[in-house]
C-alpha cells in the first residue's frame, strides 16, 4: 500500500527502522542529560506506522497544554499528507495514480501536476546521473525477487527480457501535455524519490503552520527543521554496518536533511549469499562494494534519489557527478579493491549546474 522502495527481509528492516527511531531518541537523551535544556521549550512526538514503514514526527514548542494540542494537529497535517500522497504514488494500492498507470503503461496517461512534477524530476536524474538512477528498474527488482524464492540466480535470457523492459528510452512523454505512455510490460516505481518529495511536502505544510523547529523521519529518511529543544542543531547517527552498536559519524543538521543508502539493511540470498537490494538498471545485476551511503543537503528530493545514484555509480564516480548536479556532502563506506571497507567524505559544495 505504499510508495517504499521494493526489498527482502521486510521483518528485518522493519527491526532496523526500529534501531535507527532508537539511535535518533538516544542522542536526544544523551544531550538532553549533558547541556542544560532551555526552560519552556518541549519535545513533543508521535511515531505511527506509514506506507509500510515507521514514521517519527517531532515538533519544539513552548511547553504548554496548547502546544501539546497544537502538535497533534500538526502530527495529524503531515499523516494526512501522506494519505494524500500515498494515493498518487503507490504502486501497492490499486486506486493510486500510478497503480493505474502500471495496469495498462501502453495506453497514454494524463498524470496529475504532482506526479508530473516528480517524474520529470525524476528523468532529469536519470540523464545526469548516466541512468544509474531510473524509476523503471521494478521488472528486474521483482524478476531478482522471484529468483530469491527459487533460490537460483535469473538466467542471461531472463535478465535480457526484463532489461528490455527497463529504461527511460521506452517512455514517450509529452511535458506540455503531461501524457505518458509506455512500453507494454513496463512498470513505474518512483519509491526511490517520492518519499523526499513527501518529506519536503510536510516540511512545507509545517512552515506554512509557523512551526520552524522539529523533525521528520519517514523510514530513516530525516529532514531537521531549524533546532532542538535546546536551540541546538540536531545530533544524528550514521550506523556502522559492520556493528550496529556503532556510528560512522554523528552528523549536525538545521534545515537539511539526511538520507542513507545500503546494501546491510536490505537484500536478497540466494544460495545463502546476500545480494544488495540495489540493482543497477544498466546491467540488471545487483550492484557490489557500496556499503553504506549517507547524503546531507537542503534539496530533499534531490539527495533521496542520488543516494540510490550514487550507491551504483560507486566511490571512482561520485566527485564527478555530485558536485555538478546536487547540492550535497557524503559518507562512503565502499569495499576497494583488496575488499577491504574504505571510509570516503565529502563537504557540502555548491553543484555547478546552480551555478
């Protein structure tokens, strides 16, 4: 019933969502108990199960029975919004806009200006990311699935068939009109994007309300309004995926937002070995070596879907496309060439086509 990105082991990452919903209120123990808190500024939160994933709200205000009232309609705002998204781009449910779509992709379809504005965001990425990043890749996430069940890798025939299935080039679209059609067996699947917009959508709707400070978490994709409780910018952890008791780094964030990409949370066996969930559209092979990869950037859109870019175009290309296209610092952790784990960073530069 969701817009979430497609995986394996939906238990696991549901436990996992879990850890990363206890990592964010352990730092927010751990310095609530170290720095004095401002006296009258409150905490206030709600979690709530979402479009098949967990979702952490939070808002700071002063502490008062009217600010508590207030957060509940500010909570209640953005799970109407997700309501109201998730009936745009789910491919889970049957009456969304892109359920549809997937039922006859050869007829044209007139798409809503939502689902047209994320889509031809979506094809910009594609094109600047050297296609690593594409909302048709689903065929070959669903045919690795279905080898995951017969536990037996897909045959050359099977990845050639539903590559050709794969690909922005088999879409015919007309912005001005906002009309699609595409190829008969291909499938749209904007989960690798849609939750950014859905995130900066409720960003938005929480400005618009004059909340300026609080959080946002929709399964450990985490945009920090303004400060904390403490007037301080929010403490986050990166998870090592070597140990989850441990943390790549902790990242400070005030009106960014922060999302991770990873093959440890995800994934598919196969003659118990594990394959990331990540396929790489180009090959339809899942890709290797990328870790872990965490992105900071005040266009949330934007680094949700360059995650999943970035995470395929590998740690000898994320310099040369990133800097150009996106607004944003990275964490790596990639396995090199002697597959030995390899920590990369980045600092937030401006991206040359903003320029």
């Amino acid at each position: 019933m969701s817009f979430k990105k497609n995986h394996s082991h939906s238990q696991n990452f549901f436990f996992t969502l879990i850890k990363i919903f206890l990592v964010v209120a352990f730092f927010s123990f751990v310095i609530h108990t170290t720095f004095t808190q401002k006296k009258g500024l409150k905490k206030y939160e709600d979690f709530a199960l979402k479009i098949g994933t967990m979702v952490h709200l939070a808002t700071i205000l002063p502490e008062s029975a009217r600010s508590q009232e207030r957060s509940k309609l500010l909570f209640q705002m953005a799970y109407d919004e997700i309501d109201r998204l998730d009936q745009i781009f789910s491919r889970y449910r049957s009456d969304s806009e892109v359920a549809k779509i997937n039922k006859s992709p050869n007829k044209p379809h007139k798409l809503s200006s939502e689902l047209a504005y994320v889509f031809e965001k979506a094809l910009s990425i594609h094109k600047e990311s050297l296609q690593s990043f594409d909302i048709t890749v689903l065929p070959l996430i669903k045919l690795w699935k279905m080898s995951e069940k017969a536990n037996t890798f897909p045959s050359q025939m099977q990845l050639q068939e539903n590559l050709s299935l794969v690909g922005i080039k088999n879409i015919t679209y007309n912005q001005e009109k906002r009309t699609l059609r595409m190829k008969k067996g291909m499938q749209l699947d904007l989960g690798g994007i849609a939750k950014g917009y859905l995130i900066e959508r409720i960003r938005d709707i929480w400005k618009k309300n004059n909340l300026h400070n609080g959080m946002i978490n929709i399964g450990g994709d985490v945009w920090a309004l303004g400060l904390n409780e403490r007037k301080q910018s929010w403490a986050l952890g990166i998870q090592d995926p070597e140990n989850e008791k441990n943390f790549l780094k902790i990242i400070k964030l005030s009106d960014q937002g922060m999302v991770t990409s990873g093959d440890y949370q995800r994934y598919f066996t196969i003659n118990s070995q594990k394959y990331s969930h990540i396929i790489d559209p180009r090959n339809g092979l899942p890709i290797k070596g990328s870790r872990s990869l965490t992105l900071v950037g005040s266009d949330m859109l934007k680094i949700d879907a360059w995650a999943t870019a970035c995470s395929i175009l590998g740690p000898d290309q994320i310099n040369s496309f990133l800097p150009r296209f996106c607004e944003a610092s990275y964490t790596f952790l990639y396995e090199n060439n002697a597959n030995e784990l390899t920590l990369k960073s980045s600092n937030i530069k401006k991206a040359k086509s903003l320029l």
